[in-house]
C-alpha cells in the first residue's frame, strides 16, 4: 500500500506540472478563442533566455526577473503585431496564426542561443525525501509546491480581483465587455503575459529535468489530454484533469505496463482522451457549444 501511494504522490506532483502547462492553454482560448498551438514553445523560449542570463553571470533571481521581462515583451508583440489585426476573424485563420507563431518563437531561440541543449541547474536538489516507506523526489515536491502556488494565485486572481472579474467578462462575451468600457486588446495583452508567467514556471520545472533543447517545445502535447479532459476553457478543468492524468499515467506504468511491455505511461493519457471524447465530447467542465443549423 506505501508503494501505492508513493507512486500516486509522484503522479500528482507531475500532474500539477500538466495543469499549469494546460492552464497557459485554457487562459488564452477562453479570453481570446486562440488555442495557442505555441504555448510549449513560450516554455522552450523561457527557458533558453533564463540560461542565456545566467550564462551572462546573473544571479538566479535577477536572470527570472529579466526572463519575465522578456516574456511580457513577447506576450505583447504577439497581441498587438499578429493578433490585432485578426480581431473578429474565423477560428481556422486565428489557429493558423498561433501555428505561425509557434514556428517564429522555435526560430527567434534558435537565432540568438543556437540549437544546442543546455542544462539548466537554479540550485534545487533532487535528493529523496523519505516519508515513512515512501520516497519521494525533492526537486519535484518543491516545483509541484511552486505550480500549485501559482494555480492557487491565479484562481484567487481571476476570482477577486477586479481586473481578474474584467477578464472574466471578456471571456464570457467579448462585444459585452467592450460595450461596458473594458477594453479588448488589453484584457487579451494581460491574460498572453499571465500564460507567459505559467509557461516560464513550465519551461524552468521541465528545462531543470530533461535539459533545455527545442523538444521542450512539445510539454504542450501532454497537455493535450488534460484539456480534453478538464474542457478547453475551464481553468478548474485543467487543474483537476492535471492531477488525475499525472497519477493515473503513473499508475498505469506500474501496474498495467509489465503487462504489455512497459511504455504505456507514454501514450496513456491521450487513450484516457479518446476513450472520454465518447462520452464528453467537452471535457468535464467544458461549456458545451449548441449550434442552430
């Protein structure tokens, strides 16, 4: 039974990690109806400006500030150069742009840090933390205490605060929110910068783990599930479709994969998806969309 929930604690701990990158998902198409096919490549460009700073002679905590810099920067370039102009657009041509704008991020990194992989150390040990008969792994209870801070802040952002309740109205109508004065462009600026503080969280948890190279850029397919679990606009959707995939692939591994030859944690989640598209095509908490023909 410690083994049990050794492996399920290890799960969830992940799994915060696939809501806070689904979340980055879930902001941008419910305030924008963007699904920001780049949102992994955010994390991949995070990443590589943090080493590039700290490579510069940064401290840990002046390279972060300047990589948030940085990803303010990108979030507006990308709401005022390419999406501005697309306003009241079709869905198809905003997904188009957002895979355009996945593609320029890929080849802005690869411009100025190169295409090497790099490894990314901001001092967090990954020594055990042995709790009873379960092992645990420091450096992913400290970033799994990180995202869930981070997830706690946005809820309580987007629930009390009045710029919070302002984006909230934008994404429930976009021509209510402008005809009571809250204006479009800036609510959208605000929620890409937020995306962009979730996808540096993303990039420097990941970055530290596997290094930073460019299929860091794909961390946003695993959120792919989590989406289609949790709904594509739903904030609690993505956090508690996070933790049951990140638990459920864990468990899946250890007790279903000596069965079929292992690998199954690799490809779990999206057989978890397809078998829930079947009977909740908009995830859990997803708003169903009902169409006159």
């Amino acid at each position: 039974m410690s083994f049990f929930f050794e492996v399920t604690i290890n799960g969830l701990l992940v799994g915060i990690m696939y809501a806070l990158v689904a979340m980055g998902f879930a902001l941008i198409f419910k305030a924008s109806d963007v699904f920001n096919f780049a949102q992994g490549d955010f994390s991949l460009l995070a990443g590589l400006a943090l080493v590039g700073f700290l490579e510069m002679g940064m401290p840990v905590w002046l390279a972060i500030v300047c990589t948030l810099g940085v990803m303010a920067i990108l979030a507006y370039s990308t709401v005022f150069i390419i999406f501005k102009p697309l306003v009241a657009r079709p869905p198809l041509i905003l997904f188009m742009a957002a895979i355009g704008l996945s593609f320029l991020v890929q080849g802005i990194g690869q411009a100025i840090w190169g295409t090497d992989a790099k490894g990314l150390d901001i001092g967090i040990p990954d020594n055990p933390i042995i709790l009873g008969e379960i092992y645990l792994s420091t450096f992913d209870l400290i970033f799994g205490v990180i995202a869930g801070l981070v997830l706690a802040g946005l809820v309580l952002f987007f629930q009390k605060t009045r710029t919070g309740r302002a984006l909230r109205a934008v994404a429930d109508d976009h021509e209510a929110a402008l005809s009571v004065g809250i204006p479009l462009l800036k609510a959208w600026a605000v929620v890409w910068v937020i995306a962009g503080i979730v996808a540096l969280v993303a990039g420097i948890a990941w970055g530290s783990r596997l290094g930073v190279q460019f299929s860091l850029s794909l961390i946003a397919l695993k959120a792919l599930p989590v989406l289609i679990l949790g709904g594509i606009d739903s904030i609690p959707g993505a956090i508690i479709a996070g933790l049951a995939i990140g638990a459920l692939e864990n468990l899946a591994e250890v007790y279903i994969g000596p069965f079929v030859g292992g690998g199954i944690q690799s490809f779990f989640p999206y057989l978890m998806a397809l078998l829930f598209l079947w009977f909740k095509p908009y995830g859990m908490f997803g708003k169903e969309i009902v169409e006159r023909v």
